[in-house]
C-alpha cells in the first residue's frame, strides 16, 4: 500500500518577505546587543568619539540644542507618540470593522514598551557623563527608547495607511512626517549627550524588528 505525500502550500510573497526581514533585523539587533553587552573595544572608541564631537557642538550651539530639547521632550517624547497611537487606535473601535486592528495596535507598542525596559536592565549600560550636561535623561541607556519608540509608532501607522489606502499627498506627507521624526529622534537623543550613537542605532533596529514582526502577525491572523 502506498502513501501519497502532501506537500504544504508555498507560503505567500509577502510572508516570505516579512521572514527575511525579521531574519535580518533579528540577527543585526542580537549582534549589536551583544558587542554592546561585552564593550566591544572598536565599537566603544566609535560612540566616546561621535559623543565627544556632539557634546562640543552641543555646548557652543545654545539655539540649537534649546530647541533639540524641546523636540527631544515634547513632540518626539514617547508618551506623545503613544497618545497618538492610542487616539487611532480609538478611532479605529470608532470605525467597528476595525477593533481587532485597534487592540492589535495598542498590544505593539506595549509589548514594545515591554521589550525596551527588559533590555535596559540587561545590558545596564551607563548613559555618557559630563562635566557639563545640557540635559539629563534616567534609566540605562541601551536601547533608546525615543528611537525605538518613533520607529515603531512610525511604522505602525505608516502600514495602515498603506492599508486602508490614504490617497497619494496624505501618503507621501506622511512617509516624509516619519523619516524626519525617526532621524531627528536619533540626532537629538546623541547631541543632547543623553544617548550614545549605538544606543539610537540598536533601538531603530529593534523598533523595525517589532513592526515587522507585528505586520506579519496581523497579516496571517486577518488574512
């Protein structure tokens, strides 16, 4: 008696996509996190020069690090971004076809905010110190919560825009919205001298990682 085999379906396009993704965001994050954890010597020398630069422009620039801060703590602070994040998110229960979306949005960015905290009480790495701050900041310093933060609330929204299918100015509007805020994040947390630059680095690629992770989750429990 013979047994025919069955073969499973190929998977679609977009999940092979959204695996090699992951695949390649899980592995960049793991090896930053642990050159960082060990103090990788080469990759120490790198932040202590990029902050040593920043930090002298940072102090001569009184302008332009006033209004870093203000970026830094009131339009790119995470919990703005979270209020925003909530806000579509009760605009999506508003809309009932969408309240699984919503409850899947508010459960990223948790489990975001969640992944951030156990990392920063793993690796413990101390924030840069100076003789003379022009801002403070608690907490260990690897990831960045700002960048990760941005990049995750970012992405989220970028996706379904893209998927509920926001008309060309809105869309191109947003994108540019998005790009400006997760760089800008990025170059105030380290001009600020809260953050070294490898701290910002790892948490974009931690935020793309979740985003990507979360969009593929969505797209197979809603396929």
């Amino acid at each position: 008696m013979h047994t025919q085999s069955v073969e499973s379906p190929p998977r679609p396009p977009a999940e092979r996509r959204v695996s090699r993704w992951a695949g390649a965001l899980t592995l960049c994050s793991a090896l930053l996190v642990a050159l960082v954890a060990v103090r990788w010597y080469p990759l120490m020398s790198l932040d202590d020069s990029i902050a040593d630069t920043t930090h002298r422009w940072a102090v001569t620039e009184d302008g332009i690090t006033e209004a870093f801060r203000i970026l830094t703590d009131w339009v790119w602070d995470p919990w703005t971004l979270r209020i925003l994040t909530l806000a579509v998110a009760i605009w999506l229960v508003w809309r009932r076809s969408a309240r699984w979306t919503a409850v899947w949005l508010v459960a990223t960015c948790a489990l975001a905010t969640a992944v951030q905290q156990c990392l920063k009480a793993l690796v413990d790495r101390p924030r840069p110190a100076w003789s003379d701050p022009v801002d403070t900041a608690h907490y260990a310093a690897y990831p960045s919560g700002h960048a990760m933060t941005a990049v995750v609330v970012s992405g989220l929204l970028l996706w379904l825009l893209h998927r509920y299918g926001a008309e060309r100015t809105l869309w191109r509007t947003a994108v540019a919205v998005a790009v400006l805020s997760v760089a800008g994040v990025g170059l105030t947390r380290v001009w600020l001298g809260v953050h070294w630059a490898t701290d910002v680095v790892g948490g974009w690629l931690l935020g793309a990682l979740v985003v990507v992770l979360a969009v593929g989750a969505h797209t197979r429990w809603r396929g």
